[in-house]
C-alpha cells in the first residue's frame, strides 16, 4: 500500500471511528442545555477545560512519547509503556499533594474528588489509546472512542433526564465513560501483558521526557487559550457568559472532529515517510488537500450555523451563535498549525513547538486582556483566532528547514476571504441569507475543484477497493 493510499485508509478508519462517538456526544448538546442552567453548564465546562490543561501537565505530555516511541522499532514496546505509566503515576501523586492549593483556588471545590478521579482515567486512557494507535491496531482505537461515547450519552441520558442529578451526573457520566473506553483497549488488546515492571528504565524515561516535556505548551496550546478565555469572561463578565461561551465552543468542535480525524492518520504517515526522498512533494501535496477541505467544512457549517443554534439548543443559548464564526476560523488557523507541527514531532525537534505554542498562548492572554473588556464574549473568540494565526505564520517560515512546503496561497487566501465575506453576511441578517451563503459555497468549491476532485476520487477508488474486497 503506497503512502497516499495507506493515509487515506487510516483517515477512514478513523473517521469512522471518531464520527460515530462525536456525533453522539454534539447530540448531547440539547440535552447538557435543557437540564443544565448557563451558570452550572459554565461550571462544569470550566472544571473540565481545567482537566484539559492539567493532563499535559501531570503526565509530562508522556502519551506523546508512547506514540512516537512505539513507532520508532528501536525502542522495545512493553518499555516504552511501562515506564510511561510510571510518570503517569508519579504525576498523579503530585498531583494530590496539591489538593489544598486546588480547594483553594479552583471554582469548583466542592467537585474536587470528580476532578481527580476524571483526572487519573483520562490520563491512564491517553496513554493506553496512544500505545494501541502506535502498534498500527487503528481499529481498536477508533472503536475504543465510540464506547466511550455511548457509555456518555446512556449514563447522561439516565442521569440528567431521569434522575436530574445536574452537574455530578454529568461529572460521573464523563468518568464512566473514560473507564469504559479504557478496559476495552485493555482486555480486546492484552495490553496488561506488556507491563512489566523489571523493565522500569530511568534512562527511557530521561530520554522520552526530553521529547515529551516541549510538547506541553503544544498540548496546553488550544486548553491554555480555552481557560483563559474562560476565566477572564467570568472575571469581566460573569457566569451566565461563560454558559454561552461554552455553548458557543461546542460547535467548532465539529470542525476540529474533521481536523483530528486526518491528524490521527497523518502523524502515523509522515513518521513513516521521515527519510522518503520525496518528502517535500508528499507533504505539500497532502497539506494542499487538507487545507480546502477544511475551508469547505468551515463554510458548510456556517451555512446550517443559525438552523442548529434554533433547533440543537435552548432557546436562551441561541445567541451563542455570535461567536461561532470567530472560533471556526481559529481551528482553521490551529489546523494549519498543527499540520507543520508534525515537522517537529518527525524530526523530534521538539523544541520548535514550544516555543510557538508560548507566543501564542502569551498573544492570547494579551488579547483576551485588551478586548473582552471592550467588545465583550467575542473578543475572546477572536483572541483565540488571531493567536492561532501567529502560530500558523511562524511555522510557516520555522520548518522550511524540515521540509520544503509548496502551499497554494493564492487559493487559500482567495477561500478565506469568501468565508469571511460569508461570515459577514451572517451579521447583517439579511432576509435572502441562505442564498448569499449558497452562492459562496459554490464560489469556494470552484476555487478548490482540482483539490475536491482529486479527494473525491481518492476516497471513492479506496471504498470501491475495499468493498470488492469484502
């Protein structure tokens, strides 16, 4: 199977996998917002983005190195596991030793024992998924997120809808669901066979978490922009707007389902292709698919944005939808950053990404600072947008020195400026709406038909082959 076509198979695999569970968990949007007040919604999407930013943290990003590692076949497998558990352990006794500091300074106290149990089992489950996904079992880890989303919307739906036990029943359906998903890839897997304790190596471990620890700020990048988001919209504004700002967040989120679909399979592939002559041709040519396919997703969801708003949520979140444009264009921009970060994860220049992902995060806070106090909740979204935009203009100049990236800028630029023209038309509320954005798709689709065509049969020649083979 050449690099094209084992790229595109994984990205299905994946996408069937990661589809499924996160199409379960955006239809449990309108029941989060029937049976959850703005205040209590804010809350527990605070204490979980809280989550997000700590797991990097605790577990020294170490699930990173089990990928990497794992797929590099001079590093013995059970080794690199083992002793990424061992961090994950040690972080996570640190971690208690810091609970008088959390009671104090988290807004969320009295959930403090959630907090650490969702804690623990989402760090175990990132290491374990990273470890199958490495060892190349891609359907394991794609099924693995489905259960974990079908626990979630059972244990939600029992909880929230039938016994109305609000945000601990929400908090619980979140950790039943990271245990689940995990003793499926432990048993279906063996994996507990590969952990072995003699083989606790504190040389591996120096040498993984010199990969590791750079990562961090990568890994905190999108969390460290989400809570400062957060924290300073309930400092200058209140409770209630982090509700709508969380609400607001959730749908941006299917285009970073999109964009972490592709990522799942292409850090596997351009791994395999690190000392490919044809590197450089191999890299634009992917990036010059995944970047209008992206723009397209963008603009479809601002087309159907207002209708999902109406109908996927209370009707006192519906305003929410205000900021959505601005957070869509933010994953566009994290989406190209992240592809170029993959040249620092191949190269294990790690180093790289740290220090992009700081600008970034120091351009956001900065931002976050000057405008929510002026424009209000959107200035946060559009903090997260342009932070992501420096990210993604410093790689581009960054890793030439990795790989020679031939990007169509004309056509990207050509495409962002159409979204942004339909993003406008968004909030002049015109009454022919619909048909202003219709006409726009079709522009962006005419600018990128070589690149639609081009994936459209790929995709379809991968299926065709697929089911004649069944």
């Amino acid at each position: 199977m050449n690099n094209y076509k084992k790229l595109i198979n994984n990205t299905l695999i994946f996408a069937i996998g990661n589809l499924g569970s996160k199409i379960i968990v955006f239809f449990l949007l309108p029941l989060y917002t029937a049976y959850l007040a703005q205040s209590e919604f804010g809350l527990v999407d605070l204490l979980t983005t809280t989550i997000g930013l700590l797991l990097p943290v605790i577990t020294l990003s170490i699930f990173d190195s089990v990928f990497r590692f794992v797929m590099d076949k001079n590093y013995d497998e059970q080794s690199v596991l083992t002793n990424s558990l061992v961090v994950v352990l040690t972080g996570f006794v640190i971690s208690l030793v810091l609970y008088p500091l959390f009671l104090y300074a988290l807004p969320f106290d009295k959930y403090l024992p959630y907090f650490y149990t969702l804690l623990f089992f989402q760090s175990f489950n990132a290491v374990v998924t990273q470890y199958v996904r490495a060892k190349g079992l891609v359907k394991l880890f794609a099924f693995s997120g489905i259960i974990n989303a079908i626990v979630l919307l059972c244990s939600n739906l029992v909880l929230l809808a039938v016994f109305h036990t609000g945000i601990l029943g929400y908090l619980t359906s979140l950790i039943m669901a990271n245990i689940f998903s995990s003793l499926l890839v432990v048993i279906k897997s063996n994996i507990y066979r590969d952990i072995v304790i003699k083989k606790i190596n504190i040389v591996l471990i120096k040498e993984m978490l010199i990969y590791s620890i750079p990562l961090i700020p990568n890994s905190l990048m999108w969390w460290v922009m989400s809570l400062s988001d957060r924290y300073l919209i309930l400092y200058f504004l209140g409770s209630s707007a982090n509700g709508l700002y969380a609400v607001a967040n959730k749908i941006p989120s299917v285009l970073t389902v999109v964009n972490s679909i592709f990522f799942q399979a292409w850090q596997m592939s351009a791994i395999e292709e690190e000392k490919s002559e044809n590197k450089s041709k191999f890299f634009s040519d992917i990036f010059n698919l995944f970047a209008p396919t992206i723009l397209i997703f963008t603009s479809v969801l601002l087309i159907f944005l207002k209708f999902i708003m109406t109908h996927l949520v209370a009707s006192e979140y519906y305003e929410a939808w205000i900021f959505v444009p601005y957070l869509l264009l933010g994953v566009i921009f994290s989406s190209f950053s992240g592809f170029l970060g993959t040249n620092y994860i191949v190269a294990k220049k790690t180093g790289g990404v740290f220090k992009t992902s700081s600008v970034g995060a120091i351009f956001n806070i900065i931002f976050n600072i000057i405008l929510i106090p002026i424009i209000g909740t959107i200035g946060a979204a559009i903090s997260t947008m342009l932070s992501f935009l420096i990210i993604w203009l410093i790689r581009v100049k960054e890793t030439k020195k990795f790989v020679e990236l031939r990007i169509n800028s004309k056509k990207i630029l050509f495409t962002l400026i159409a979204i942004n023209i339909q993003i406008g038309v968004m909030y002049i509320n015109l009454k022919t709406e619909i048909l202003f954005h219709i006409l726009i798709l079709i522009i962006i689709l005419i600018i990128n038909f070589k690149e639609v065509n081009r994936i459209t049969n790929k995709i379809y020649n991968t299926i065709n082959k697929k089911v004649k083979n069944i």
